[in-house]
C-alpha cells in the first residue's frame, strides 16, 4: 500500500468539486469549489508528510495529513490515502465510507488506483461487524450510545449497528426504564444478535440516604482497590522473544 | 453493596489476563541468493491472524527484509499474539524483494512463498514451528504450506512429532 501511497504522489496536482454530504456515513470534506494555488501547495507538502509517517507506521499522524491535504485540494489520491490508512488502522467503517466516497467522486480515477479502490473498499466492508438489537421499543426519547458516541435510531427494526471489529460497549436509555448495557467483543464481519431487555424503575423513594451512599461508596472503593492490587501482583509474566526480528500481531 | 463486591471480584480475572501473550517462534529457513540475481534479494516477512493471501497486507513494518546469502540461511522469527487472537490461525508470507522494505521499483510484483500455520498461539505458552524454502521461486506459489495444529511444537518435551494427545485429539498445550 505504501507502493501506491507513493505512486499517488505523483497524481497530486489537479483539483475536484467537493464532496456530497451523506447520512450516517463518514464524510470527508474537499475545498469546496476550485482551491487555491498556496492551498495546493500546503495539501502537496501534507501527502509528502503523510507518507512518510505511513511508512514509518505512524497512522494517526498519516491520517491527518492526508485528510487536511483532501480538505484543502480535493485530489482523489489524498483521498485515497486516508482511506488505506484507515484500513490500516483498522477502522473499516470509515475506510469504506472512504473508498465509497472516492469511486462515486471521482469516477475518472486511473491507473492502479481505480484497480485496487473498489476491491479493497469490498474488503474493508466485508470486516464491518453489525450489532443486531432485537426488541427495541420504538420510542422518540431512546438514546443510543456505542462505545459513549450517540447513534441514530433509525426506527427499523430489528435494529442494527455498525462497528469495526474489538470491544465495544452499547448504552441504551428510556425514561422510566433502567439502562440497558451491553460489553462485547465483534469480530471481523460478524453479525451479533443482541435482545435488549428493558426492567421497569422502581417507583422514587422518599429520599436519598447521604451517609449510606458516602459508606457504600468508600467501601467498594476500598474493595475495588484491593482488587486491582492483588491482580496485578498475580498477573503472569509476559513472554520475552528469543529472537530480534519480532512480529507483534 | 453486594453489586459494588462483585463488580470487584469480576475484576480480577481481568486485570491478571490482560498481561499474557503467546509466542510463536518460527524457525525459517531461507534459500541462498540466486547466482543469476543482478542484486540483492531480501525476504520480506509478514505475518498476520485473520487475512486473506488474496489481498496485500498493509500496516507497520516491524523489520527489513533479510538479505539471501551466497548459501542457504536460518532465522527465527518470533511472533506475538495477544488475547484474542489465540484460537485464530496465523497466516505467513515471505515476499523476495529488491529492496529491504519491498517497496523498490519492481517489488510490486516480487515472488512470494505463503504459509498457514494452524492455532499456533495458547495462552501464556511458546510454540515453535519450521519452515523451509528450498529456493526463490520465479513467480509467487499461491497455494500456501500448511502446518498443521498437531505438528505446532510446544508444552511437551522429546523427539515427538505430534503435540496433539492420542486420547482426544487436543494440544498438548491446551
């Protein structure tokens, strides 16, 4: 990926409209009509940074740079590269909004990028993971968060969720209703049925005992701490590597 | 109270796994460098859990390719696995490359030899397995070696060639 990185550098030179905004999806924003010439060389000298921090593995900073430098020339090439290196950085939902993005944007891409975008847009979109709510109730006032970020009901049902593969943790509220959490692992593409089970909240109390909380509070506090103390002190050694040339997974 | 105790003692489980790993060593070994080659020739080692040989594999690259030697070489690779990514296979690719990176002119197309180890990783364990290539291949082999789980060395000592138990099939590392 990195060959194609530096083969799009030489595509860094011509200009396109800006891009369409879309609905639940990740848009990255063009400059918005015809950019201008110093703003075209800034975007030049970001891809040249954005490579070379892709080569030496460095994505967040690749990813920044590639984004700023579509923002400000719009250059399929850029954009490109933001979407590979999503991919590298294993968020697949954005990578395909990303590669999506390009080939409706720029339908005249040539050379290996128009080879290459449309199948690893496939490959990233078949490594999204869906999380399936089943018996949501459909209710204007439920509050969706996955992993703390809000997400939309869509009013289908059964309800379902994107995400990239790993742990994520889903939130979900309704007035009178005690919240509904779920922690879980998804792997690539996989499709995770979930039942939401909403309990009723206890009619309110007469009022809050201050000091039984306070109590409560420091002792599982306490209890907590010690925990985590006692783990770690039990925690296994990690293996060292025999050899120097290492692979981390 | 009791919720707050439990959350705790669920805990601890947690914190003490989240340190281990597993470790495959792969023992490589590498063909000599063609008399005919122009230049240098480096193996360029990938490895990955979850992929796909159909596609290149992009993400950091941890060494640079090993220069091939007038005589056929040997090598260890260690490879660390995660939680999570014990039960997964791992897949190995070994590209002949003009660069030490492989991102020279005419990398794009460097010959590659594939491997896939089955289940090389448990928990808090060392593994060892043995590949050999015999030679630089003028094109890539697009049907991978295969090692299978049994023949994953690792947990048991001897001249066995099988880790797996006669009794039911399982690791001897499991």
């Amino acid at each position: 990926m990195l060959r194609l990185m530096c083969i799009a550098t030489i595509v860094l030179a011509a200009t396109v409209p800006a891009p369409v905004a879309a609905q639940e999806r990740t848009v990255f924003p063009g400059p918005g009509g015809e950019p201008a010439r110093e703003d075209l060389l800034r975007a030049r000298e970001l891809f040249r940074r954005g490579t070379e921090d892709a080569a030496a593995g460095r994505w967040a900073d690749a990813l920044a740079a590639f984004e700023e430098a579509y923002r400000l020339s719009g250059v399929a090439a850029a954009l490109f590269n933001a979407a590979t290196t999503l991919r590298s950085l294993g968020r697949y939902r954005d990578a395909r909004d990303a590669f999506d993005q390009l080939l409706r944007e720029h339908p005249d891409l040539d050379g290996e990028m128009a080879q290459t975008a449309p199948a690893l847009r496939d490959e990233v979109a078949r490594r999204v993971a869906i999380l399936e709510l089943r018996e949501v109730p459909i209710e204007p006032a439920l509050e969706l968060r996955l992993d703390g970020a809000p997400r939309q009901d869509t009013g289908e049902r059964p309800l379902e969720l994107e995400a990239d593969p790993g742990e994520h943790t889903l939130r979900l509220e309704l007035p009178s209703y005690e919240p509904f959490l779920w922690e879980g692992r998804l792997r690539d593409g996989e499709r995770r049925e979930v039942t939401v089970v909403l309990r009723a909240l206890p009619p309110p109390s007469t009022g809050p005992n201050v000091g039984k909380i306070l109590l409560w509070t420091v002792v599982g506090v306490l209890v907590a701490g010690a925990a985590v103390t006692l783990g770690l002190l039990l925690r296994p050694e990690r293996l060292q590597p025999e050899s120097e040339l290492v692979i981390d997974l | 109270m009791s919720r707050n105790l439990l959350a705790c003692l669920l805990a601890l489980p947690a914190v003490t796994a989240c340190g281990t790993n597993a470790i495959l060593e792969l023992e490589l070994a590498l063909p000599a460098a063609p008399a005919e080659a122009s230049g240098p020739i480096y193996a360029f080692v990938q490895a990955r859990t979850n992929a796909s040989f159909d596609v290149p594999w992009s993400g950091a690259v941890p060494f640079d390719g090993i220069p091939l030697e007038p005589a056929p070489s040997q090598h260890l690779v260690s490879i660390v696995a995660e939680p999570g990514q014990y039960d997964d296979d791992l897949f190995v690719r070994v590209s002949f490359c003009a660069s030490p990176r492989c991102d020279g002119f005419g990398d794009d197309f460097a010959p590659e030899r594939r491997l896939r180890i089955e289940h090389p990783f448990y928990e808090t364990e060392r593994t060892r397995a043995s590949w050999v290539i015999a030679e630089v291949p003028s094109e890539t082999v697009e049907t991978p070696d295969v090692i299978d789980r049994c023949s994953v060395e690792g947990c048991r000592e001897g001249t066995t060639r099988n880790f797996c138990r006669l009794s039911d099939g399982s690791h001897f590392c499991e």
